[in-house]
C-alpha cells in the first residue's frame, strides 16, 4: 500500500450534519423553529467551509497524489474480512463534497424561509441534515460498504422527508414507494457487493480493506473476468437511486415532498449517487464492454423516454422530475461511453440549475397558496420578476444555451456519444435535447407568462418570496449561468479544467488500462472509447480529434436548443391552438399516454404488486399456512390423537358395573385362551 | 359321598359367580359391596380347601389375610358410601360418575 | 468476592431461579415483588457483566468452568462452561431480564409475583441451557424452560391462551423427545454425558444421519425452521408482552444455539447429508415468512411471521458453513433480539392503550404520539437491517458468507433468494408502518392517546442504544466469537480459505445473460480445458 495522506478533518466533515441532526432531533419542539433552522443551516456550512479547507489542501498536492484518507477505525472485521469505517477524498469526491455541501447549504437558507410557518419544520431540519450526514457518507465513503451505508441513509432520509407531510395518505405512499424501488435497487448493489467479496477475499492479504477502493483498483486483475456481472449488478442499483429504467417509478411521485427536498435530494445530489458510484467504480466498468453498452443505452432511452412523458404534464414539479430523470439519462449515457469526467461535470452544472428550477418552482408555489397545477398559473412574470429572471436562467442552462452551465456540459455528453461510434446514442440525446428546450419552455409560459387564471382569492395572495428564499435563487442563478465554464473544453478555447481535476481518478493504473485494452481487442467501440477516455483523459481525446466536426455538432445542438425553446414558445404563447391539436393527434391517445407516464405504474401494479399481494394473501398465508401446514399438518394430527382418544373413551363411561362386565369377559376371554392354547 | 376337593372348588365358584352377578346386576353400591364380599370369600373357600389337601398351611395364612383385606375394605368402602350418601342422597351407582371427565 | 467469581456461572445461572423461589413463597405482596424481581434481573445483568469484562476474547475454548460429579459416579455431571458464543446470547439474555421486568410494570396486574417467579424462572432456564456442558444438564435445562412459558402464555395471555399454550408446549416436545432418544443412546455409546466425551465419539455414518435428524428436529422447532412454524404466530399473539419479548427475544435463539453447539459438531456427516435441504427450507422460510407477513392484519403477527424471516436468516448463516456465515448467524441473533425485542415492547405499548392490535384500527398516530412513532421507525429500521444498525451486519456477513459459500451447494443462488428477503423486509414493514402511523387520524377512539411515558422510554432506550452501538461496532461481538466460531466447526473440517475466484474465460465475459447465470448459479463456465 502506498503511503497515505492523514486527514482527520474528513469525518468531520460528514460528523458535524449528524450533530445538527441529533440536536434538533433531540430537542425537536423545545428549539424555536427559526433557530433549529440555523442550527442545521450553520452545520451545513461548517461541513462546506470543512469540505473548502481540504479541498484547497489537495490543490496544493502534486495531481498524482490527491489523495486524503481519515480511517476511523475497523468497523467489520471478522478473519480475512475487513471492512474500515474510514472517509477519503480525492478530486471526485471533493467535487461531490463541495456540490452537495453547497448546494444543500444554499437549500437550507432557503427552507428558513419555505417552511417558516410550518409546524415541524425542526423535524425537517433533522431530516435535512441527516440527509447532509448520509450523502457525504456516501461521497466520502472510503470503501463500497461505506458507499452503501450512505446509499441506504439518503434512501432512508429521502422516505423519511417525501412522506414529511405524512397526514396525506398520498405522501406516506410515496415516500414507502420511493424507500421500497431503491431496496430493489439496492438488492443488485449488495449482490454486486458479495461477487466482488467473493471474487476477492481469497486474494486479500491481512489488513487489506476488502471493498476499499484504492484495493479494488489495485486488484482490478483479479475482478476483470467477473467485471461485466460486477458492473451490472452495481448498475441495478444505480438504476434505482438515479431513477433510471425501469427503476425510474419512484421519483416523479418523491415530489409529493416539500420543495426544498424535491430540489436537494430528488434533484441535485441524492439522485446523482448511481453516476457517483459508477464513476467511482470506473475501473471496472472499462473492463466490460457489455455492462459500458447498457450503461449507456439505457442512460440514452431513459432521457428521451422521460423527455416525452415531461412534454405533456400539468403539475410544474411533476415537469421536472421527469426532465430530472431525462437529465440522469444523460449522465448514465456519459458514463456509458466512458466519459466519467463528463458525467460528473453534467452532475455538477445539473445540481445548479436544476436545483435552481426546483427552488424557483416552490417560490412560485408559495406565492401562488400551495398550488402546482400549470393550468391555473400563469402572468407571474411581474409579480415575482427575482424568481422570473433567476427561472429563465435555470431554463437556459437545462435548454443547454451557450454560454449557460448547461450547454458545456451537455454538449460534451453528446460529442462523447457522438465519439463512441454509436451514431443512435448520439441522436436520441440530441432528440431529447430538443424536447428538453421545448417543455422547458411550455412550463415558463405557461407559468409566468399570459393572463392569470387562479382565483380571485389566490390572486390575491400571490407575493414575491422573502429573502431567505430568493437570495439562494440568485446564487444558483449565477452559478448555473456561470457554472459551467470551469469546464469549457479545449476546441471552444478553454482550458477544461474541470476534466483536468478529474483526471487522476479516471486515469488507470498500467494493470487497468491493459487489461481495458485487452477488452477493446474484443470488440465493442464504446469501451474502445471508455478505455481511451479512460487512459489519457477525456479533454485529450477530443483535442486530438479535428475540432470541425465537434464545432458543427456544438452549433447544431445550440440551434436545435433555441429551435426547441422558441417552438415552445410560440406553441404556448402566440398559437395555442397548435397545442389543442397536439392533444387531438392520433385520435388523442398518445397524449393520453403520454399524461399517463406510458402506464408504466399501472402495468408494475397490474403484474407484480398486486399478484404478489393476492398470492400472499390467498394462496400462501389462507391455503399453505393456515390451511396446509397448520390445519391439515398441525391439527389434523391433533385431530387423530383426538379421534382416537374419543373412540376409546367411549369405554370410559364412569358406570362400574360396565367395568365389572367388561373386566369379567376380559378374563373369560382370557382364560379359555389359556385354557386352548394348552 | 366323600367331599373331595372339586366340591369345595364347585361351592366357591357357585358363591364367586352369585358375587359377581350380583356385583354387576345390581345398583346399590351397599349391595355390590357385599357381593364383593362374597367372592372374597369363596376365594378364602379355595385357599382353605387347597391348603387342606397339599397339606400346605401357607393357605391358611392367605385366609387369614383376605379377612383382614376384607375387613379394612369394607370399612373403607362402607365410609366412604356412607360420606358419598350425605352428599348425594343416594348410593346408585349409576348416578356417582363424576370421574368419567 | 471469590465466593461468587469462582462459581460465577452458577450464581448467574441460579440467581434468578433463587428469586423466583422467594417471589412464589416469600415476596407476595405487589409493589414489593415487582421491585424485587426488578433488583434480581438487574443484579443478574451486573453478574453477567463480570463475564463480558473477565472473557478472555484470545480463547475459542470454554472458561469460567465448574464441573461438578452428579450422578452415576461422575458420568453425569453439573457442568458449566462459557465460550464466545455462549458469552453473548448470556449477555443478551441478562440484558433483556431487567427491561423485560420493566415492561409489565403497567402491564400486568393479576397474581404479579407469580407471573415474575416465572419470567425469572426462565431467565434460570435459558441461561442454564446456554451454559451446560452436560447433555443431561442441558436437557434438563432445555425441558425446564417449557414450564414457565407454558404457563405465561397459558395464564396471563390473551383470548386463545389454551389453545396457543398447549401448541407451543405439544410442538416443542415432540421435537425434544427425540433429542432425548440421541441424547440416550450416545450416553450408551460413551458412557458419559459429558459433551467433550460425545465429541470425541466415532459414530458411523448412518447412526450419524438419524442423530443429526433427530437433534436438529427439536432445534427446528424451536427456531422455528419454516415448515415448524406455525406455533410462533399463536403464541405471540397470545402471550403477554412481555412473554413475547422473551420468546423473541431469547428463547428462539435456542434452537439455533442448539444447531451450532451440537448438532453441527456433534454430526459432521448428518451437516453434509442434510445442509442443502436445511438451507432450502431456511431460504424458502426466508421469503415465505416475509410474504405471509405482509398479509396480516395484526401487527403481533406480523411481526411474529418477520421473525419467521429473520431466522431463516439465521439457519442459512449456520449452514453456509463458513465461519463467516456462522458469525453473521450469530450476530443476527443478537440483531433480532434487539429489534424484534423492541418491536414486541412496541406493540405493547399501543395494546396498553387500545385493547387492539389490529392494523386496520390504526392510522395517523404518529399525530399524537410522535415520541412512540419515532422509537417503533427506529425498530422498524433495525428490523429491515438499514446500516449502521445492528440488523445490516448480520445480514451482510450471512449473505456474503453463504454467497462465497463452497461448502454448500448453489451457495450463489441461495444468497440470491435469501436477499430477495431484504426487499421484502422493506415492503412488509414499511407498509405496516404507513398503515399504523401515517396518514390522518381517523379513528376516534385514537384521539388524544398519551405518548410513551418515561417508564416505557427507560425500557426501549437500551435497546436503541445497543442497536446503533453494534451497527457501528460490532467488533464488539465479533472479535469475542471468532475463535469460539472456529472451536466449534472444527469438527466439520471446513476448508478456511476455500474460495476461489472465478474461473471465466474473457469471451464469456462478453455474454452478460450467460455470465450472470454462471455467477449466479455456479455453472461452470470454464471453457478452457479445465
């Protein structure tokens, strides 16, 4: 083992929130709500001015050596086993930190104001910072089960805060969906977990951490001919945690939640943790280019699907989650053809600007008494112009409008895809970019342009936020404009040096990059691609290429954006009718699909919740249990003892002189027996 | 006519079967008590007449302990009838089968 | 003080049974029994520490022995010992003692130093069966625990008290009569009932076979190994709360205690012969106890078919067959005890309210009884085994355990089914709890229940503690039972390292359908020439 750099202040780090948690968790109602709320807050941002100190500390390490790690202590070890309760940081996961350190602060500001008056907000505030403690687990976790721990504690934190408002039966069921998809989830993670132990442990020497990181990358050699099962039972798990197909069911419904949730967990950090993993698992993932291919193609299916399903809803959030699982997809696709780097700056420019949107939607559902119907909205642009302007920055940076956060970002996913030689990848990303733009601006006008048509009553109420809640719009309205350009890439002049960060822990060890190319012998061009991205870093791979291509594809997504926003525009705002006749097409039904989210919740419901449900029910627990093993089994043995018994007790009627009479015969009987038998 | 020993054995066993029909046919505990007393006794008959012609005074004894079993049970018995009749107001036995349960 | 450290296993052992002596004849009244009993598990817990701080974790063999000749000149004896896996399930038992006391301040009202004699009683009971090192000893012990339960259940349970008490009796006889049988015909094979002289027993192969059977059919029985179950979910719902929390809590896990300390060494042959039956009926009970339990109406119920589950978890870390399989079992033994224990006192406590278990009576409590609603999340996520609570490490190490499995067969596929139990767990729980507590308030008679009281908080704030306390540390068990782990399967001549890593060839690795199928269900996929 190389040596390490100590770092003590890397539990801290995921310490302080669970502090928080436990103090407002403790003293609950005793704490006055604005106070608990600053007490959260304030561990929020000691953990973020944590995550800056050491984060500015690995800066100054050679790129090679960026490596911090705080190993508490041992947490299971049993024989050869050893797993460590143990924090690391590297450039991942320092970007991870600051985001979600970031960005959960800036949500904590903003929640003072957004649930001021409620009252449980001390219980929310626990939940918040419990889901702080939880996801940097998760970031800074030095091994997989550490990873795991997290993984489970934002699930648990995520259930816990969507059925928040538990008094609605529609929220609790949610949360519960929400808590049960991500065990199914979890259930391939686990496995993935026990196929590397397995593959493993026989290999370990003593005091090595059997799912640490640094000894999985070590020892990719011994994992390579198991990666692709590996890979994919991982991949199940991230399916689940980042809402892809067909694990997606879950999210749309997580925004039963208060806002401030649906944009910290179900949008900006939470939800990213399946691209972290696979990112942090990328050693393995070049290794198989099969798991690479269905990384990738159901990242790209997942964007276009959930795309379409946004285009036709009605409920302002319900519009986001869908673009947010669309926006997963993108990332699961940059994954997929290798370019972890790229995924990791989608989750970054993502986290703002959609977290931006969230936040925006909820001011626009504050200011409009709890409503989130798009029909009974509109003309907010001059009653709420903060939460308008920050709104269309966040829609631009989504839209992927240059020079916005999300153009750099998204575009360098689809040259990637471009790049990978799978030329369909490429185009249902582009497909869904449009849509994208387009939805994006269906819910902009629809929301603040026109007239209003909520009741005179609502109208009445309607007020821009208070400055808790704006404030933090403007931060992430300037981060999401300006976000991105950490990461400009090299044929648009810029310095990438967001990849550049990166690259030490998306570069393979020799034994790794053999072993990628070994499988690129094999065939596959997507992993041909992960593994190049892989070996020399991602910015190099498209400064080598001529740029002409990848200046055409640029200005062809910047078009197809504007293309998008302005057909959206003009659909919504000039033409409605157009609109009208979309919902007619086709004799109205695939609108009607579309509304339905494709059934998919039905057909789950349908094929397996409810056939589980009655084969519980009827056939193992009336027939095989209580009938078969109990009454046929258990009693109907009982009942031979007891019919025997009641035969025989028939000679037991308590009339002596009956006894007399039998005894006497008995032994006549008796007797001449004797007597014949000689 | 000389008494052999198969007359002994033919009276105990006439008395033995009047005490047995008797302790089965009737329903006075009282009575089926005294029936009980009789085959007792043709039992002492048997062990009388055996013991007479073996020349064996081993019978003798067992005679002389039937009496004193004879003796204590109906002693018991007749208490025990005697109690069960302050209860119940009656000694048919048909009635007393509580212990069937 | 050397009185009492030089026989430490019998005063820990006895001292409850001495109580529960005094509490029949002595101590009547019932303030003064209920704090008598109370002083008397806690003493017990406070002997019990002196084991848990003077246990000598770089040892796998017995300690703190007393061996005493009893009978026929010394071939039967009064033996005690203690290794690492007897230490914790006697900490566990001591541990539950005082708050299982605790727990019926409120709750039981009728005859209450007769119902604490016999909560004590088999405290005596259960920590003798743990401890004996003689099979007629520990025999004696196994059979004495049925007389108080019996009677708990039987006497202060709930409407079908008879019915449930003289199933759960009846059931558990019929198994332990068979042991009895092994039990006597090994003492005539050695000569002595001592169990280090059965160990060193040659017993042929077939003898073997129907010993294994008839040891591990009372130990089934009482786990309860899906299909011996049925008796559980009765007498859960009929005893008392406080019964309940024991019979979880503890007496459960003398079944599987039975498994590993004797009819697994004592029958290496009867292990391998039968392991993957036991494993498949522990898989199946696994998922069998999780669906039925979905299904119930009755929160007591449920929670009895989870343990169902919980076990299954159990029997499958035993019969995996490596020690760290074995661990895991006995960790989750620990685990269950903890979170089913609570879960048991929970329910109590709404039953103290209501008069009702019926989860359909419920709905929206967490409204007026957040501290209540809070305490059963926690318990419900211990029970579904989220880390960092105790229920995770047991889970992990069995699954792991019986996926790297190679001395069982589709050890692969059994870790598969049996995680499909871990899904399970979250709907089955979770939906009971969004039933229970989310959700309006609708029923009126559940307006304006008190919260938990202080005294029911003091009882569940262990449990808690303990459940966080090994999730994060359970070295704190681990490190204590790994050598006695070790002692034990000896016999079974496991090969330690026996793992191997996966022998596939780089074109297979191409075929995800045909990989995962090999994974996952050991096919051999070796296409070269091995």
């Amino acid at each position: 083992m190389e040596s390490h750099t100590t770092e003590t202040l890397l539990r801290w780090i995921v310490l302080v929130p669970l502090l928080g948690a436990a103090i407002n968790g403790l003293l609950n109602r005793r704490l006055p709500r604005q106070v608990a709320g600053l007490l959260a807050s304030a561990a929020v941002l000691i953990s973020f001015a944590l995550s800056v100190t050491v984060f500015l500390r690995l800066t100054g390490m050679p790129a090679e050596a960026r490596f911090v790690s705080d190993i508490v202590t041992t947490w299971i070890g049993f024989g050869n086993l050893q797993v460590d309760l143990g924090f690391a940081m590297d450039p991942l996961s320092a970007v991870m930190s600051l985001v979600v350190t970031g960005v959960g602060f800036l949500i904590h500001i903003y929640s003072l104001g957004y649930m001021a008056h409620d009252k449980g907000s001390q219980r929310f505030f626990t939940y918040l910072n419990l889901f702080i403690f939880a996801m940097m687990t998760l970031v800074l976790g030095e091994n997989l089960l550490m990873l795991f721990v997290g993984w489970e504690g934002v699930g648990l934190c995520s259930y816990l805060l969507i059925s928040f408002w538990f008094t609605d039966e529609a929220n609790a069921a949610a949360g519960k969906k929400a808590f049960i998809v991500n065990r199914i989830g979890d259930f391939g993670f686990l496995l993935g977990m026990f196929l590397i132990g397995a593959t493993l442990l026989p290999h370990l020497g003593g005091g090595e951490g059997l799912l640490s990181f640094r000894v999985l990358q070590q020892h990719a050699g011994i994992l390579a001919p198991a990666a692709t099962a590996i890979c994919l039972l991982l991949f199940v798990g991230a399916t689940g945690k980042s809402a892809q197909i067909p694990l997606f069911v879950w999210l749309p419904d997580a925004m039963a939640g208060p806002t401030p949730v649906s944009a910290l967990i179900h949008a900006a950090t939470m939800v990213t943790a399946g691209v972290y993993m696979i990112a942090r698992m990328n050693f393995l993932f070049v290794l198989t280019p099969t798991a690479m291919t269905v990384v990738a193609t159901v990242g790209a299916v997942t964007a276009l699907f959930a795309a379409t399903i946004a285009l036709t809803q009605n409920d302002i959030k319900k519009v986001l989650a869908y673009s947010t699982v669309s926006q997963l997809g993108y990332m699961m696709l940059a994954c997929g053809v290798g370019a972890f780097s790229i995924a990791i700056f989608h989750v970054m420019t993502h986290a703002f600007f959609k977290a931006l949107l969230f936040l925006g939607s909820g001011s626009v559902i504050h200011a409009m008494s709890d409503e989130q119907d798009m029909r009974v909205m509109g003309g907010l642009r001059k009653k709420l112009p903060l939460t308008f302007w920050t709104f269309i920055a966040g829609t631009l940076a989504l839209a992927g409008i240059a020079p916005l956060a999300g153009f750099f970002s998204k575009d360098e996913i689809l040259w990637n895809a471009w790049n990978s030689g799978n030329k369909v990848l490429w185009a249902i990303g582009f497909i869904a970019a449009g849509m994208t733009a387009f939805y994006m601006m269906r819910l902009v006008v629809l929301t603040f342009f026109g007239e209003n048509r909520a009741s005179a009553e609502v109208k009445s109420h309607i007020h821009e936020s208070p400055a808790t809640m704006t404030m933090p719009l403007v931060v992430l309205a300037v981060l999401s404009i300006a976000g991105g350009w950490v990461g400009i890439p090299h044929f648009l002049g810029g310095g990438a040096h967001f990849m550049t960060w990166l690259e030490p822990v998306f570069s393979q060890p020799a034994v790794v990059a053999e072993l990628a190319h070994g499988a690129v012998a094999h065939g596959a061009e997507a992993a041909a691609h992960g593994a190049e991205a892989a070996s020399h870093g991602a910015e190099h791979a498209g400064a080598h290429a001529d740029t002409t291509m990848e200046w055409i594809l640029a200005g062809a997504s910047l078009a197809w954006g504007i293309l998008g926003l302005l057909a959206g525009y003009f659909v919504y705002a000039r033409k409605v009718s157009v609109a009208e006749s979309f919902q007619k097409m086709g004799g109205g039904w695939p609108h009607k699909v579309l509304l339905n989210k494709y059934y998919v919740d039905e057909a789950y419901e349908g094929a397996i919740i409810r056939p589980m449900y009655r084969l519980s029910k009827t056939v193992l627990w009336k027939w095989v249990d209580v009938g078969l093993i109990n009454g046929l089994l258990v009693e109907g043995s009982a009942l031979v003892v007891a019919v025997v018994g009641s035969v025989m007790r028939l000679f037991q009627n308590g009339l002596v002189r009956f006894y007399a009479w039998s005894f006497s015969i008995g032994v006549a009987v008796f007797v001449l027996y004797l007597s014949f038998s000689g | 006519m000389e008494i052999t020993l198969t007359h002994y054995l033919l009276l105990a066993a006439a008395i033995f079967v009047t005490g047995m029909v008797g302790f089965i046919v009737r329903r006075n505990a009282i009575v089926m008590l005294m029936c009980v007393e009789l085959m007792l006794s043709s039992v002492n008959i048997v062990f009388a007449a055996f013991s007479r012609f073996h020349l064996d005074g081993g019978g003798h004894v067992f005679v002389l302990m039937n009496f004193a079993v004879a003796a204590a049970e109906a002693a018991i018995g007749l208490a025990i009838l005697v109690e069960i009749f302050r209860r119940r107001r009656t000694v048919n036995v048909d009635d007393l089968k509580t212990l069937m349960e | 003080m050397s009185l009492i450290t030089d026989h430490i296993l019998s005063w820990v052992t006895f001292l409850p049974l001495v109580g529960a002596l005094l509490l029949w004849t002595v101590v009547r009244k019932e303030a003064q029994a209920r704090f008598f009993a109370m002083a008397i598990a806690l003493a017990d817990f406070v002997l019990s520490l002196h084991l848990w701080f003077h246990f000598d974790a770089g040892r796998g063999d017995d300690q703190f022995v007393e061996k005493v000749a009893w009978l026929f000149n010394g071939q039967i004896s009064y033996h005690l010992g203690m290794d690492g896996i007897s230490l914790v399930l006697v900490m566990l038992t001591t541990f539950l003692g005082p708050l299982v006391v605790l727990s019926t301040w409120r709750a039981v009202t009728d005859r209450v130093s007769n119902f604490l004699g016999f909560v004590l009683f088999l405290q005596a009971a259960m920590l003798g069966t743990f401890l004996a090192r003689d099979m007629l000893l520990f025999y004696v012990f196994w059979e004495a625990m049925l007389i108080p339960m019996y009677f708990i259940i039987g006497v202060w349970g709930g409407q079908r008290r008879i019915y449930a008490a003289v199933k759960f009796f009846i059931f558990t006889m019929v198994g332990s009569v068979f042991m009895l049988v092994g039990i006597i015909y090994l003492y005539q094979q050695s000569g002595s009932m001592n169990l280090a002289d059965f160990l060193n027993l040659q017993i042929g192969h077939e003898a073997q076979l129907w010993l294994f059977a008839a040891f591990f059919l009372a130990f089934a029985i009482k786990v309860p190994l899906f299909p011996l179950h049925t008796w559980l979910p009765d007498a859960h719902v009929e005893a008392p709360t406080a019964g309940s929390v024991i019979l979880a809590g503890v007496l459960l896990k003398m079944g599987t205690y039975g498994m590993l300390r004797f009819a697994m060494p004592l029958f290496p042959e009867g292990v391998a012969f039968f392991a993957p039956y036991i494993n498949a009926l522990a898989v199946t009970g696994i998922i069998y106890g999780a669906l039925v339990a979905m299904v119930q109406p009755d929160v007591k119920k449920l929670v009895a078919y989870s343990s169902v589950s919980h076990l299954g978890f159990v029997v499958l870390g035993l019969f995996s067959l490596t020690s760290l399989g074995v661990a895991g079992g006995i960790f989750q033994m620990l685990a269950h005890g903890l979170s089913t224990g609570a879960l048991f006192l929970l329910v109590g406590v709404i039953y103290e309210r209501r008069h009702t278990r019926e989860i359909s009576e419920f709905g929206g409590l967490a409204h007026g009884m957040p501290i209540y609603a809070t305490f059963f999340m926690i318990a419900t996520l211990a029970s579904v085994g989220l880390p960092g609570l105790a229920g995770f490490v047991g889970e992990f190490m069995i699954l792991f355990g019986t996926f790297s499995s190679e001395a069982v067969p589709h050890g692969r596929l059994l870790a598969v089914l049996a995680a499909t139990g871990v899904v399970l767990g979250a709907i089955y729980m979770l939906w009971m709890y969004q039933r229970v507590f989310l959700g309006k308030l609708k029923n009126v008679k559940n307006e304006g229940l008190k919260d938990m009281s202080v005294r029911e908080m003091i009882v569940l704030i262990p449990l808690v503690v303990f459940m966080f306390w090994l999730g994060v540390q359970p070295g704190l068990v681990l490190d204590r039972i790994e050598l006695s782990i070790e002692k034990v399967l000896a016999p079974l001549e496991l090969d330690q390292g026996g793992h191997h890593a996966l022998q596939l060839d780089e074109a297979a690795a191409d075929n995800p359908v045909a990989l995962i199928g090999a994974t996952v269900l050991d096919t051999p996929l070796d296409t070269e020439g091995q």
